[in-house]
C-alpha cells in the first residue's frame, strides 16, 4: 500500500478561451456524494489559492493572455506541490484548465531537482506553444513550452514587450530550474489538433505522437512497451490526463475544447490504471472538466471520477 495520497484541488481557470473549467473539480465531488463512495474523504485534500478574478477585467497582454495572474498562479502551485510531494508518496490533482499543469511539473522538480522527470501527457492537444507563436493567446496552449523551456523561435510570429518577455521566463525558470523535463523523457498520446509551429517543434526535438488510430493498430500493449523504453532512465514519472483526450461523441462535450476521434474511457482506463500501479510514478493530474459545455448533464465528470476512483484503488494496491 502507498505510504500516503494526498490530493491537491486547482480550481484556475485563468489560462484557458472558455470560462467553466473551474466548477470541474467540484462537478466530481458532486458525482461523489451522489455515489456515496466518500472518494475525497479518504486522504488529505489540499486547495490551491485561485486568482480567478483576473478574468474579470480585460487582459493587456494579446499573446500571453493574464501571464501575469499566471506567473502567480505557478508559484502557489510550485509551492504546494513540492511541499506535498516531499511529504506524500502520491498527488493525485485535480485541475481547471491544463496551463497551470507546468506549475505542477516545477513543483515536482523543486521536491527533488536531481531527479529526471518523464511525462505523459494524454491530450488532443500538444500544449508546446509560446507567445511567440501563439494564434490565440490563451497560455492554456503553453504548459509544456514552459517545462521544455522552448520559445520555438524558429517559428515565431508574434513580436513581445519586454514585460511580457520578462515574464514568460518567469515561468519558463520557476524554481530556478529549466528546463523541468527533457524532450526525450516526454511521452505523447493522442495528440489530434495541433497548429504547425507545435508540429515543428516536435519534429525538431523528435518528440513522436502516438495518435489514437497508431493505439489501435499496435495495441495499448505495445503503447505501453514503448513509454516503458522512453522512461526507464527516468528516476520518477507524472501523468497529465487532459478529458479532451477522449472522444467528446462518447463521453460528451462537456470541456472547452473537444476534438473528434479520441481515446475511449476504456482505453484511459488501462493506460491510467497501468501508470498508476508504475513504481515511479508519483503524480496523476486530471483537467480540463467543463460542466458548462455538458449536452449530457454531468456525464463529462462521471466518467473522469471513475477514472481517478480506479487510479486510488490502483494506488492503494501498490
């Protein structure tokens, strides 16, 4: 059994184009009581301050949308995670929008910076732009540029202020540590809706995709030898699962950005399940819940609950 699981609640939503990833959190603690199960009662839950507010007033920054309630946002999450990771064998977060996840990883790394972290991001999207090639501005597309520490100039469109500059390094360099993980220590599944300036950066740091149709041709067997390969240098392991990763026509589309033809609960299942029981993995983060968009009432959190309830009997097994 685990020595200790402690989770860690995030309700920001400050990154991302859609307002509502913020009642995720709580749409699963609704899915609890209405089970009865008790799943939060088990173990500590420790909140992350939220600065929400900084959606209520206008942005000045066109292509780092509120880095600067971001920048913020980061260290109480670096913060917190280092203090619960050196202290508990195993974080379960459960998180807003995805672009505070690079808090988490610069938390992990703060806990024991000698370690090399690998990564696992289960995503439609690949997360790995900057402000210097964002389309949109929404900093929910950079959580992984800010743990690869890569600006991607090679593709830059946008020109910066210098505070917005000053800033971007700000998160690249939380902790005093970048990068916070290495291209080759990162694993990828289906990525679907990825902009060419994400696809370049791939291909220049040779970071492969597994996508959904390669899953079902090799098999989640095969998937899994491969990660096992990428991460045996690694001396600990976080799982990101982004609810976009799975196909919103058979879940629903209950999150701010679905994309057809993803994964199904079943194969998450097996993937989390696996991951959760690996002896270096340390920290499952699940995002990205938007109970606001749901056609299907709250399905989008049944179905993630009963991920995240597998991944607690799971770690409990260890």
């Amino acid at each position: 059994m685990a020595k200790a699981i402690t989770y860690i609640i995030n309700d920001s939503e400050i990154s991302a184009g859609t307002r509502g990833t913020s009642l995720g959190p709580g749409a699963l603690r609704v899915v609890d009581d209405t089970l009865k199960n008790y799943l939060f009662s088990k173990y500590p839950i420790h909140y992350i301050k939220t600065l929400n507010y900084y959606l209520d007033s206008p942005t000045p920054y066109k292509f780092a949308k509120r880095i600067d309630g971001l920048v913020k946002l980061y260290k109480f999450i670096a913060d917190s995670v280092c203090k619960e990771r050196q202290e508990k064998e195993f974080l379960i977060i459960m998180a807003g929008d995805h672009g505070s996840a690079g808090g988490t990883l610069a938390g992990l790394k703060m806990a024991n910076p000698s370690n090399r972290i690998g990564v696992l991001w289960i995503d439609a999207h690949a997360d790995m732009h900057s402000p210097y090639t964002t389309p949109s501005g929404n900093m929910h597309g950079m959580p992984l540029a800010t743990a690869l520490n890569k600006d991607n100039l090679e593709c830059q469109r946008n020109e910066l202020s210098e505070d917005v500059i000053q800033m971007w390094n700000k998160l690249k360099n939380m902790g005093g540590i970048a990068p916070k993980v290495l291209p080759q220590d990162l694993g990828c599944i289906a990525f679907r809706d990825m902009e060419e300036e994400e696809i370049k950066l791939m291909e220049r740091e040779n970071i492969p995709n597994i996508t959904v149709d390669e899953l079902r041709k090799i098999g989640i067997d095969k998937v899994i030898e491969r990660l096992e390969e990428k991460y045996k240098d690694c001396d600990e392991i976080y799982v990101s699962f982004d609810v976009d990763s799975m196909d919103p026509d058979i879940v629903s589309h209950g999150t701010g950005t679905p994309v057809e033809h993803g994964i199904t609960p079943e194969e998450a299942s097996v993937l989390l399940k696996h991951f959760a029981k690996h002896p270096k993995v340390k920290c499952i983060e699940f995002v990205e819940i938007n109970p606001c968009l749901d056609e299907k009432i709250n399905r989008m959190a049944e179905v993630t609950y009963k991920l995240i309830k597998e991944v607690v009997e799971t770690v409990e097994q260890k």
